[in-house]
C-alpha cells in the first residue's frame, strides 16, 4: 500500500480530489496482486483433499507435498500456502530478493536469499540447494511450484562452462540496452541449467502443479521467471537474434558467444519443448496478473461514477515515449465535461543514456508533464507494483497541471533531467514520489490518468 498519501495530496481543491482518487485507485490495483488473496483464491483444502484447478486429489494419494519457488511475490505466497496445507507440508524452499528475506513468517518452508535483478552467489547457492530439496524427495510427492516476477535472476545456475560472471554481464548489458522482458528470458534460458523448463526435469516424474504471478506482456507462461517449469517455444537461435539486434553480441563474454553459437548450430540439445515427457504430470495455472489488477481498478473507478476504460494491459516501449503519449491522452480529457479515468499496465523500458537516477515510471511521468501544464483536476500517477522503480527507493510518482510551474520555481528543468535520467530527482525536489516499500507482489506497472471533470 501507498505509504505516504496524506503527503501527496495537494494543490487546488480540484487537484487535491484529483490526487487523492488516482492514489487510491492505484491502491486498489496493489490490493488485487495480493499474493494471500490470490494462493486462497486458487487451492482449496478440505479435511481429506486438495484442490487445483480442476484437479482434486486426496491426501493419501501422494507422499507428502513439497514446495518450491523463487521470484519477488514468492515469499507472501509461501505464506498463503502454509496457512492452508499445515501439517500436509513436508518441506520446502523459496528464493526470495537478498533485502526482504526477513519479512516473512515460514516455519516448513525454508526462505534463502538472492540477487536481483542480477543474480549473485547467493542466488546459485540457493538454486542447488532448491534443486538438492527436488532430488530428495519421493518420486511420488506432489510438488507446488510458485514462481512471480523476479525469479529470473533468483533461480540461477549457469550452464558449464559459463560462469555466474558471465550472466551478471550478459544481464546488466541486457538491462541497460532496455531489453523488453520476452527478449531478456530469452537470452536467460539458453544460459542456464534451470530456466526455460530445464527445472522440470528435476521434477520429473513427481506431479507438479505451478501457481504463476505474472510480471511479463501478454502473461506468458513460459516467460514468468523465464519459464523453469514449462516447454520453452524459444531457440538458441533467437537468443543469438537478441544480443545481435540490441548491439551487445560483441560485448558478451567470448565464453557466452561461443555457448549460443554451438547451440545455433546443433552442437547443444536445445530448451525442452512441448512433446518432452518431463511435462507430462505438470498443469500451471496463472493466479495473478497486470490485467486482473487493472479490472480491479477499472470496477471500483466505475463504481465511484467515472467514466473508465483501460487502454492497455500490455504497455512496451520507451517510457519517456509512452510518457508523452500518456500525457496528450490525458490532454484531450479536459475537453470533456464528465470526469474520467483511463487505465494502462505496462511494462516500459528505459534505454540509459547517462547516470542517472531514475525509473521507468518516473521517466513516464515527466515525459507526461508537459501536457498537464495549467490544468487543475486533471493528474497522472504510475507504480511499479513491485515497489521498486528502477534502482531506487520510490514506487513512481504523480503529477498535476502545476507541477512543471513548481518545478521551476525550483529551477529544476523536467526536460533536462528525463535527458539525463534523473527524474528521480525531480519528484523527490516536488516531495510528489509515490512510496509503498517493497510489496512483496509483481504485476508490472499501473498508471491511471485521472480527470475530475469540468465544475457546473
């Protein structure tokens, strides 16, 4: 939940209406990716069975439940699942960011700790000891995987000879080259032992069902944490693509060139595909995503008398650029007497340019600012649902029609600071950052362009 509300409303009255509505709806959408709500939503237990999807089996019938998982909604999930299952849980182990691993309250399921968005080697040491716990366990448990967003660089075990140096370099080149989330995995897969359903083969022949948080476009299932449990449709091949089109195939390690190229000529056994047995007992289901907690928004905003549409659940791009359509968008409402609510979940990118401090949604924002100039009652706000914009402290931020005034009069320059990806900068000058701490959920990016409508 948003944390500092009382702060963020202000301006005219119209204004101050304006804020306090978008900050809310934006609260509704953290409420709809809650991970308890969404595990409860999904399993249900009786005295005797367990039930998923629809398949319903009764506790006699396995030897044991064990759980595993990695990815930023992980751990609250872990939390929803012991609260249900008790004593039918043997064991178990989640992989969760290096700075939440004390936010949690587990006593079957172990918590460990990894690096993100890079991975580090706490998030190789952890991955062994997860796939330790898989090999241990009687060929006829049932598994429950839970995998969100995040779990790319927490669940990491680099294919030998490949080095975990060499994944760092590969990400963070891949990340600063603003790589969108389909190519990235892309790329993660044919670099590991545990992505694109190499972790299924661990599973094999246990039956397994996968709980899925989805932080990618279209919520692709094989994409969620570069799909560990699923048949990956990508090849060595489109990996090779994506280092080229992105200009970074000369600047991965000679020792990854040489990986993706032996496997783009058939010298390497590709990522499991479909027909494969190891997926033969597995059944997934998606129990959270950016387009449900936009519904969210959209049914409480048509509750409240707005007149409301989402554009968008599948939002890419540069964020500065979709900041300035976002922002003529938002323009265009105050020609309209009624008020409105328009609703977009993204996942943008930032191509980084200088060393800046900033994020996507904060990029967004003041690309959008320019258009609100002088209007009162008309605001823009974004998050990142998990939290974290960017390497930074802040969720996203808002503004209104009087925010590049009050920016200058701090002699601050929105156009000059998203040129040197500083926006951060920006919203902490106007006190206007958005700030929840990490919420321990990931449904990508939410913004709501909000317009109170033209007084009588």
């Amino acid at each position: 939940m948003i944390r500092n509300i009382p702060e963020l409303i202000k301006g005219p009255p119209l204004t101050q209406y304006a804020r306090q509505r978008a900050l809310a709806l934006l609260n509704v959408a953290l409420n709809a990716a809650n991970p308890h709500v969404l595990v409860e939503n999904t399993i249900k237990v009786t005295s005797r069975t367990i039930r998923f999807v629809d398949n319903e089996i009764g506790f006699n019938d396995f030897d044991g439940i064990y759980v595993i998982g990695a990815g930023k909604a992980a751990g609250r999930m872990a939390e929803a699942i012991e609260n249900l299952l008790q004593n039918h849980l043997v064991d178990g182990l989640i992989i969760v960011p290096e700075n939440t691993l004390t936010t949690y309250t587990l006593h079957k399921i172990s918590l460990q700790a990894g690096g993100h968005p890079v991975p580090t080697e706490s998030s190789i040491t952890a991955t062994h000891q997860l796939l330790d716990l898989i090999d241990q366990s009687p060929k006829d448990a049932l598994i429950l995987s839970l995998f969100s967003g995040g779990g790319s660089a927490l669940l990491a075990a680099p294919t030998p000879p490949l080095t975990l140096e060499d994944l760092q370099h590969t990400t963070r080149l891949l990340l600063q080259a603003g790589v969108p989330i389909h190519q990235l995995n892309t790329v993660r897969k044919h670099l590991s032992q545990v992505k694109g359903g190499y972790l299924a083969q661990h599973i094999h022949p246990r039956r397994h069902w996968g709980l899925l948080i989805s932080d990618v476009p279209g919520d692709q299932l094989n994409m969620i944490a570069s799909g560990p449990t699923l048949p990956d449709p990508t090849t060595f091949a489109n990996a090779v693509q994506v280092l080229e089109t992105y200009g970074v195939w000369e600047q991965v390690s000679a020792q990854v060139r040489e990986h993706l190229a032996a496997g783009r000529e058939g010298k390497l056994k590709d990522t499991p595909k479909p027909q494969e047995p190891v997926f033969d007992h597995s059944i997934h289901q998606l129990i959270g995503s950016n387009q449900l907690a936009c519904q969210a928004v959209l049914e409480q905003a048509q509750h409240e008398g707005f007149t409301t549409r989402i554009l968008t659940t599948d939002c890419e791009g540069e964020a500065r650029e979709v900041g300035d359509q976002l922002g003529a968008l938002a323009r265009k409402l105050t020609q309209h007497p009624e008020s409105h609510v328009l609703i977009v979940g993204s996942e943008t990118t930032v191509t980084v340019r200088h060393e800046g401090k900033g994020g996507r949604n904060t990029e967004l924002i003041t690309a959008a600012l320019s258009h609100l100039k002088g209007t009162e009652g008309l605001v823009i706000a974004s998050l990142a649902t998990d939290g974290i914009d960017g390497p930074t402290n802040a969720a996203g931020a808002i503004a209104d029609g009087d925010s590049v005034n009050r920016a200058e009069d701090l002699a601050l320059s929105p156009v000059q600071l998203l040129e040197t990806n500083s926006t951060y900068n920006l919203f902490y000058a106007l006190e206007d950052l958005i700030i929840t701490g990490p919420t321990h959920t990931n449904v990508r990016d939410v913004t709501v362009i909000l317009w109170t409508g033209t007084p009588p």
